[in-house]
C-alpha cells in the first residue's frame, strides 16, 4: 500500500473511529486500525466486537494495499507532525510515514489478522433521514439512560419504525425519554414495521459521529444494524430483550401545570444542587400565591438555600423532592425557551415538554420521602 493524505483528513478519521479500539488481553489485534484501501479510497476501520466504524478519508491511492497499525501510536504521530502532506507506505511488518523533515517505521500487523466486520444480510431496504434530525434525537433520549449491570436490558435505546413514525426511547427505571420522528421527516424502502434495542456504547459513539448535515442510512437485519453515510460506516450488535411497555406511566393529567424559562429552571437547580449533598435531593414548592416555586435544599454539613423561581401554574401540589442532576438532564434535552413541567403528588412521576413541540417528553419519578 502506498498512499498521500493531507494530516487533517487522517486525524478527522482517527478521531471517528478511535475511541472504540483499546486494550483487549485476549485480542490484542483490536488495539489497532485497518488501513487499507478499497476502490481508490482510504479506508479506517476499527472495532471492539460489539460496534465497527468504517471512515472514508480522501488521499491520493498510488498503490493498493492494507496494514493493521496501532491506533494511539499512529494518532500520536498524526497529531504532532506538523506538515500538511504525509506519504504512508506499507512494507513487510511496518508502515512507513514520511513528510519533507520527518520519518517513522511503526511496527504492523498483517491486514487478516484484523476481525472481519459482519456484513447486513438485507442491504436493500433501508430507512433514510437527515443526519442532524437523528443526531438530536439520540441525544434528547439518552438524557436519560444510565449504564446498569442490574438492568442490562434497559442499557439502550428503543427504535420502533412504522410507515408514519419513527420512535426512540431509553430509560434507567428512574426516568425516560422519548422522542418521536413523523413520516415527513424521513424516507423508507422497507415494506414491514420493526423495532430494535441499540445499546448504550453504539448509540453515544453514533451520536458523536453524526454530522449536523447530510443524510444517514438505517439498514438491519435480526442481531445487527448498520447506520451508512457517504462518509463513514457505523455497525452495531443489538441486544436481545424487550423494551418495557412503558405507555401505561406517561402521565396524563397533572396536580400542577408549571410553565417556567427553561435557562432560569436550569440556573435554580444547579445553585440548589450546591446544599445537596445527599442523594442529590432538592425540593420543589408551589408559593401560595402561584406565581412563583420555591426550589430548595440543604444538608447539616453544609447548610441551606432556596431560588424563588418566577412561574405560570395551574393546581396545586405538594411540596416534592427529586434529583437536581435527572430533572437538569430533561431540562437541557427540551429545546425551548420554555418549559412545561406537569407535577402529581410525591408517588407519581412528572413530565418535562416542551410546549411548542409534542414530539418530546421526559418523565422522571420524585424521591420518595420517607
């Protein structure tokens, strides 16, 4: 393999895709990148078993090729070199990388030697929308997912396709999210609806990869999936399980319905969160006069504050506590200046929306008291 590459476009590529290859005892192979090039294109590939990312880089190819180099050495020297135009030439057992003023010869591993990435049995019928509108999706649910080793079936998002609408969902039992997506936004080739859990790992690496701009392609099968630009590949195993049927909690009348700025919302909880040492515990009270809630906290070691919070309430309810951090994940996954949250009493869960936008909710349970 002999290839020119400008430095950038090879640290954009390392920078996709590095962060899945690491330290393996019993594979020692996925420390590495594949570098090889594929129909006149440089290719990056890198794996950890359960997610692969492909990432194209735009290069000169003057000779056709393939080398497994470890990643971080490899990133080290792209991100110190300081000229633009790299010449890298693989040879017998080493990859050799040259600029005017610069050489190294790193130690590689035959190309065969790197796991191959499974292949989508189905590669026709595929689901297609705007890049920026899944990205912000990803993010708004995961706003409440949390990694359990108690509850490995919630560690993912729900993706449930249907002619019409596209929904995601994840939750830690504590809190959920979801967000929905409507026929308009998207386009599809595949006849029947399905539905998928897309685990933790792969949907942050995911969300970090999508660019705010061009199209990304859905593609499936049984235990896999396969999110395609013209740019890049992303794979992923799926779990096995089912979603909890989680229709029954969603609220749907309140005790109180708050209207508040969500910035300001956001500003209160972080200042209480300061006075909450235990649990992360604030609480959350109607003024009489309904104008305004008072968010409170305090700890004997500490002290005590309270943010008188300007808002439009309807009803009432009781003085209720919840985690400062759940609460500020929801308000900051909502995009709107304002917020309404819908309050019940302390054993009920309460819902953050937007309201100028149905397509998003997140509902978090209170703490209970004791």
């Amino acid at each position: 393999m002999k290839i020119v590459v400008i430095k950038n476009n090879l640290k954009d590529g390392l920078s996709a895709i590095g962060r899945i290859a690491g330290e393996n005892l019993q594979l020692p192979i996925l420390k590495n990148v594949l570098l090889e090039t594929l129909e006149n294109k440089i290719v990056l590939t890198a794996t950890n078993l359960e997610i692969a990312i492909k990432f194209a880089v735009s290069g000169k190819v003057i000779e056709n090729g393939s080398a497994a180099v470890p990643v971080g050495i490899l990133s080290n020297i792209i991100s110190s070199i300081p000229s633009e135009r790299l010449n890298v030439e693989s040879k017998k057992g080493v990859v050799e990388i040259k600029t005017d003023n610069y050489q190294a010869v790193v130690n590689s591993s035959p190309s065969d030697e790197f796991p191959l990435i499974p292949k989508i049995k189905n590669n026709e019928n595929y689901l297609e929308l705007e890049s920026g509108a899944l990205k912000e999706a990803i993010s708004q649910v995961t706003a409440a997912s949390q990694f359990s080793e108690l509850r490995p079936e919630l560690n993912c998002v729900f993706m449930e396709y249907s002619v019409d609408n596209l929904r995601m969902a994840a939750t830690d039992s504590s809190r959920l999210a979801e967000k929905n997506l409507s026929g308009s936004q998207f386009s599809s080739t595949i006849p029947e609806p399905f539905s998928f859990l897309l685990p933790i790992p792969s949907s942050q690496e995911l969300s970090r990869i999508l660019g705010d701009e061009g199209k990304v392609r859905i593609y499936h099968d049984e235990n896999q999936v396969l999110f395609k630009t013209e740019q890049w590949e992303l794979f992923s195993r799926l779990l096995e399980g089912a979603f909890p049927d989680y229709k029954q909690i969603v609220p749907k009348k309140y005790g109180a319905e708050i209207t508040v700025s969500r910035e300001e919302f956001i500003n209160s909880l972080k200042l209480s969160g300061i006075f909450s040492v235990k649990n992360n515990e604030i609480r959350i009270k109607i003024l009489e006069n309904k104008k305004a809630l008072e968010i409170s906290s305090s700890d004997q070691s500490v002290g005590e504050n309270s943010y008188l919070l300007p808002a439009r309430i309807e009803g009432s309810a009781k003085e209720i506590c919840f985690n400062w951090k759940y609460l500020s994940d929801g308000l900051r996954a909502a995009k709107s200046e304002e917020i309404f949250f819908g309050v019940n009493d302390d054993n009920k869960p309460s819902i953050i929306k937007s309201p100028k936008d149905a397509s998003y909710f997140y509902i978090v349970m209170p703490i209970l008291k004791a």
